[in-house]
C-alpha cells in the first residue's frame, strides 16, 4: 500500500468508535467537502488517486451501472497496456468498497459517504479514457484528466501524419528524431515507401562491402565454410547501388530538373527486381560479390556523401528491417517485422479494410541502437500537458528500461528479441544466452542506467544528449498537434512516450501512448508508477492554488506565450451590387403575321409611358408615310438603295394592302370558330329599354396602326372569339378584370351602371386567354359608353 493510502488510512482509523458517531463525523467530513467544492468521480481502478484525493479532504462520488475494469467505450488505443496486471488493483478496491459484502469499516464509511454526495455536482473526473457525453457537459471549474482529439498524436497514423508538418511550427527536423514513416494505405506513401525500400537497399548494400573488407580473416573464413554453397555474385549489383545512390543525390541536389531522357517504367522495375533478388542472395543468404574489394574506397565516398542528407543513415543497418504496425492496436499486438518488400506488401495487401482505411502504418526499424549487454532495451518517459493555449508541457525528471528477454540479433525477426512492450515480452521467459546482467523483471531505473553510463564514461551525455532530446521530441510532436487538439481549461493529460537510443545516444521517438499503464509488474514500476501520479495530482491540485506549491518530479519545460484570438468585430455578410440586366438580341425575328396581335403588342409597349391618344396619332403618322412593299425575306444587309422599304421593315410595321387582306381572313376565321363553340358562341336575346345597345359593327381601321414586337408570340386575338362576338348584344365589359393594373383607370367601369353588366354571360375561357390590344378594346369601350349615354 502506498505512502498516500497509509496516511488516508490512519485518519479514518482514527474516526470516534462507535457507528453513530463515525457517522456524525463522516457527515461533517461531506459538508465540509461539499462547501469546498471537493467532489470526486473515478472510473478506472487507479487506488493511488483515489487515495490521493481522499488525503486532501475529496470526498467521492461512486458512478452508477460502471465496472471498474475497462469502459465499454474504451477502444483498443486506450487499454492499459498491461491489463493482465492490474487484478490485485481491482480486487483491493472491490474489497475496499464493500463489493463482495464484507462489512469493513472504511469500505461502509466509504459507502455511506457516497450516498451523502449523491446529488452533488462533481469538480474532479478521472478516468482511462475520454467520454465525450460527461466532458461535453462540464462547466469551465470541473477537472479531466484528457483532451478530446489527441488521436492526432497519440495514434501511430496520426503521428506520421502530423510530424511532416513540423516545419511549419519549428526548424527542427523529424527525420533527425522520428523514423521515417509510411501509410501503406495512401497510394502516394505506398509508391514513396518502395522508392525508400528500394534506396535503403542500396546503401545497405553498400555499408556490407565496407564491413565485410574490414572483418578479421577468420570469422571471414568461418562463413564462407558455412555459406560456401551460395554461388558468388557478379560485381555488377555494385555499380547498380553506386548509380542509384548518385540518382538519389542528384535528386536532392534538383540537378536532374534538365534531364529529359528517361528509362520506361517497365524496363526500370525489371532492373529493381533483378537488383533486388542479387541484395537478398548477399545481404540475407550471405553470398560473397566477386571482386568487391575493388570497390571499398568508392563504397567509401558514397555513404560520406549520403550522411549529409541521410540523417538516420546510420540506424539504418544492412539487413533493411522494417516494423509494420497495424494502426488499430496497441500494446504491440499484431506488429511484425520483415526485410523482404514483396512479403510487407502481401502482408499489407490480405486485410483490405485496414488499407482502404490506412490503417498500416510501416516504420524503419532501428538496425543498430544502443545495448546493455547484447540486449535491446527501450525507454518510458512521461510527461504532463496542463494546458494548450499557452502550450504548457511538465517533463518528469526519471524514467524507466524496458528489456527484452532474448539476445539482440538482426538474423531472427522474432517480436520476443525486438519488441520490449511488457505486454509482449512476460509471455516469454529469459533466454539462457542472455547477459546475467540484465534483471529478470527486465526493467532498469533512469537511476540504474546512469550508472551503466559510468561504467563506460558516458554518464554526462544523458543529461547533455539523451534528456534535452526526449525533451526536444516531445515539444516537437505536441506543437503539431496543437491545432487540433480541442484545448480547455481546467484539463490536464499524462502521457508515456517510447524511446529508443543509437549508438551516439541520440532519442529516437517511437510512439506517444494515451492513458500510460500504472501496473506494478516490477520493483522500478512500483517504486515509479505511483510517484507519477501523486506528483501529476500536485502540479494540478496544490500548484492550483499555490504557485510556489511543490511538482515532485515534474519540471516545466515549456510554456509558450499566450496567442490571443483576433477580435470578432462582425462581418456583414451582404453582396452589394447591380442588376445585370440581359443585353437585347441583335438578331431579327421572324415576323407575326397576325395584325391584330401587332396592335396588341404595339399597345402593350406604349401604353404603360404615354397616353393612349397621343400614342395613337404618334402610331398612324409612322404607317401613314409613303411605303414600299418588301419581301418578309428581306434582311438589313440587302438595303442598298431601298431607303424607305428598309423604314418599314426595321419599324416593324406592315402595308395598307397587307393590313386589309389580313383582316379579312381573321374575320373568316372568327366565323368559323364561332360556329364550332357551341353554347358559348351562342348570342343572349336583346335586351330592351335602357340597356339596349346599338348593333354598330366595331370601326376597326383598314390600317395597322402599331409596329409589331417581335417577342410576342399570340395568334389573332380575334380567331380565338365566338362568330358573333361583333353582334351587338355581345359585347363583354367584364373583359376589365384580364387588364393590367395600367389599363384598369382608362376603363372608368365607375360610370356604368351596377346592373349593366349582369346582363352579359360570362365569356368563355378562351376569351380570357386572349391578349387583347388596348387601342381596339378602348374603341369598343368608347362604342358602349356613347350608347348608353
């Protein structure tokens, strides 16, 4: 039990002995919680918070229809990674409560507390995940221990992802930090991936001809007794290596922008292929290149070359390993590693789900990185982030080794010799040819490794080389991500990050992991496990209300400055501007040739701007000047020396004759579909006395006295009535109720009597359909007033 819980013990233990005064005590205790605004929720079994608050006078909130194990929400990403570990925690906390119906006193305290609290509003949520339908609905002064959207770094995709975009944000680097890394599911990152495949295995190539000339002649001799029955190799897979690797120099130099001839892309794959199976026969199978030693010195030069642009030349090795890593999953599940390209490709290529959705994620794999006697080992280093605008990021100052239980061998692609995850590595037991050095719980302090360092005089690179790098990396990923995590206050996250380490000690950041494990599967993790997380309740808790408060082990590494939001003065989202109106068509029309429908559209044009008496004598002055029959088939080009002909047709009017001929066959035609209308042609019998009207027929000029408009496109008004519409018992006023608004005050109905218009039947629907001319309609008009005057 923990130094916290002991404490929290002792002052419960110390509550009065009887049950109804532990009671009153308890009760008090609530109140005083309650009025201080400490109320507590948990899910998860973390008994060293739980202890933690309690020891600061929190009093808890037990959720409802919650297990204590892993939420039904919790994704894969955001398990312990050691969850086989943690049932002694559960088991102490279901005992602790009272789950199993023992009757402890501190579990029934516990208990009966909650109930007290019941109804109150929580001010401090942890939990092993983030539950968007609780923190949605905090207010601004209720704590949580995540941010929504870290998947942004936390995953392995969105860590490749975000990481390219460090430039943006800082000069560093990310391949002087980060492996280079690929989603096979994107197709632009699968061809980037072969191209990096392709290229790696030509400097591996390389760096084997440099080791294998320096090697001493006997262990020279005993694998080529070992290997004699691999056939040797032609010279010629060098000079392919040296030439790719010139291409490749070229490229990064932009020297080959003015290069126009190129190899066919058919023909460059089958140059690959075959380089690539002569790679696998020397690197993997061990075949010896006659004549290498000729070509030591070039071999040399090139890789002197390629350091300067290849940051990561040196963890890259010979063997060209690389780990694929399915984005779904944690705590190594489902990671291999392979150095063959067709075999990570078909590996890649059997779940078509995780590809369509980039799910894979291939990384290279750090050929050469640091050992502690023969074994590979990785780091877990924690830090806090409180807060992301300003970005305020604590770095705890120890750490701890994770080691792996077999030999580091770049021969065996096993995950018990290259993953170190504990989740992995307490499946297997150590192996007999590994260093007695190495613990068999298979973690070192920060503290042990120093002192490693010292037995090989390096101990002052750690805090000159190893921790300001972690330090750099971390700073470097939560930059990129700072956009895109929603930030919030009274938040803060812990988080684990892996390292690896090189041979210079130089970081190499391998994963960012949300929700870190806390199990105690070691001396060093139960010793470091529970620090962490009182000193993470320190910096946020006491730091709080006390600046000066003490952080434990976590330090401040960065805050950066403040960067206050533009002011929102208001936009006025309005488009100002001006109707475009549509430009008039300069092409002629072909004419109407209904003379009614001409007076129509005539009367229509004038009638909304000028007086209807002016515009009629305007009208028959136009079409009373001398005019000249022409064609209808006459168009403006052909106008030379027919000046009055071309008046006539540009005016749009017709001649005497024509307006008199079509006048005549509309009345022949209005006689024939008077006949064919059956009742509604039918005439009213003649009315008598005042209302009698006068059989005038209708005085319609033998001259059309209106231009035509070439847009309209009526028949005869007059075709469409009844064959006695110009008898005079027919003669419908009500036609005013088809006029425009424009026409309705010439009409003056006003002046009629109320009765006149009952007589007239209804027109029929023809009739309203017809678009009349307001000159003939006005004569009309004036025809019935003067009768019934």
């Amino acid at each position: 039990m923990s130094e916290m819980a002991q404490v929290e013990v002792k002052a419960l233990c110390s509550l009065p002995s009887t049950k109804l005064e532990k009671m009153k005590a308890a009760k008090a205790l609530v109140e005083k919680a309650v009025k201080a605004q400490k109320v507590f929720s948990m899910q998860g079994h973390y008994p060293v918070i739980r202890a933690g608050l309690r020891a600061r006078g929190w009093v808890e909130r037990y959720l409802t229809n919650t297990c204590y194990g892993l939420s039904p929400r919790q994704s894969d990403k955001d398990k312990d990674e050691d969850d086989d570990s943690t049932g002694a925690y559960h088991s102490e906390e279901s005992k602790e409560r009272g789950d199993h119906g023992e009757e402890g006193d501190i579990g029934n305290m516990y208990n009966f507390m909650s109930r007290l609290v019941r109804n109150e509003r929580i001010f401090f949520y942890w939990s092993s995940l983030y539950d968007a339908s609780h923190c949605r609905s905090f207010r601004q002064d209720q704590i949580t221990n995540h941010y929504a959207n870290t998947g942004n770094f936390t995953t392995k995709v969105g860590l490749c992802v975000n990481l390219r975009n460090l430039q943006w944000y800082d000069a560093a680097d990310p391949d002087t930090f980060f492996p280079r890394c690929y989603r096979l599911g994107a197709e632009d990152e699968r061809a980037a991936f072969i191209e990096d495949f392709r290229r790696t295995a030509c400097s591996s190539l390389l760096k084997h001809v440099v080791e294998t000339s320096v090697k001493a002649k006997e262990a020279t001799q005993d694998e080529g007794k070992a290997e004699s029955v691999i056939s040797p190799v032609s010279a010629g897979v060098i000079n392919t290596a040296l030439q790719r690797c010139q291409e490749y120099l070229s490229v990064l130099a932009h020297s080959d922008i003015d290069v126009t001839v190129k190899t066919l892309p058919f023909v460059e794959e089958n140059q690959w292929n075959h380089f690539m199976q002569k790679y696998y026969s020397v690197v993997h199978k061990g075949a010896s290149i006659r004549g290498s030693a000729d070509f030591v010195d070039r071999c040399q030069d090139m890789l002197v070359q390629l350091k300067e642009f290849c940051p990561q030349l040196d963890i890259d090795g010979v063997n060209n390993i690389w780990i694929i890593k399915p984005g779904a999953m944690s705590r190594g599940r489902g990671i291999v590693c392979m150095n063959r390209l067709d075999q990570i490709l078909a590996l890649v290529d059997t779940d078509r789900a995780m590809v369509k959705d980039s799910k894979w994620v291939v990384q290279k794999y750090l050929e050469q990185p640091l050992l502690v006697k023969g074994t590979k080992f990785d780091v877990r280093q924690w830090f806090l982030v409180t807060d992301w605008n300003p970005l305020t990021v604590w770095f705890y100052k120890e750490c701890y080794l994770r080691f792996s239980t077999q030999p580091y061998s770049t021969r065996k692609l096993d995950s018990s010799v290259h993953l170190c995850n504990n989740a992995i590595q307490k499946h297997f037991q150590p192996s007999n040819e590994r260093h007695p050095g190495v613990p068999r719980d298979n973690m070192w302090s920060s503290s042990d490794f120093k002192a490693f360092l010292q037995q090989q005089g390096r101990e002052a690179q750690w805090d000159t080389v190893v921790v300001p790098g972690m330090q750099q990396a971390v700073i470097h990923v939560l930059q990129t991500a700072q956009d895109k995590v929603e930030h919030r206050k009274a938040t803060f996250e812990l988080y684990g990050a892996d390292f690896m380490l090189g041979n210079d000690l130089r970081p190499w950041l391998l994963e960012v992991n949300v929700n870190p494990t806390m199990a105690c599967t070691s001396v060093v993790a139960a010793r470091l496990c529970p620090a962490v997380q009182m000193d993470a309740l320190r910096v946020v808790l006491d730091r709080r209300n006390n600046s000066n408060a003490n952080t434990g082990g976590f330090q401040l590494i960065y805050k950066q400055p403040a960067i206050e939001p533009p002011q929102f003065t208001g936009v006025k989202l309005i488009v100002e501007g001006n109707h475009i109106k549509k430009p008039k068509s300069t092409k002629r029309r072909p004419r109407v040739s209904s003379t009614r429908s001409r007076l129509t559209q005539s009367a229509r044009f004038h009638a909304s701007s000028e007086d209807s008496e002016t515009m009629g004598k305007r009208l028959v002055k136009s079409c009373e000047k001398p005019q000249e029959e022409t064609s209808s088939q006459q168009t403006p080009s052909s106008r030379n020396g027919q000046q009055e002909g071309a008046m006539v047709d540009n005016a749009g009017l017709v001649t005497e004759e024509q307006a008199v001929e079509e006048h005549a066959e509309a009345g022949r035609r209005s006689q024939s579909l008077g006949a064919s209308c059956g009742g509604s042609g039918t005439p009213l019998p003649r009315r008598s006395g005042a209302f009698s009207r006068s059989t005038r027929p209708c005085n319609v000029s033998n001259v059309c006295k209106s231009p035509i408009k070439s847009s309209h496109g009526a028949h005869l008004w007059r075709s469409f009535l009844p064959g006695n519409f110009s008898k005079p018992r027919y003669r419908p006023s009500i036609w005013a109720s088809s006029f425009t608004r424009d026409h309705l005050p010439l009409l003056r109905l006003t002046s009629m009597q109320p009765n006149m218009l009952m007589g007239y039947p209804k027109p029929s629907i023809e009739t309203f359909l017809i678009e009349s001319s307001y000159r003939l309609h006005k004569q009309r008009y004036m025809q019935n007033m003067c009768t019934y005057k």
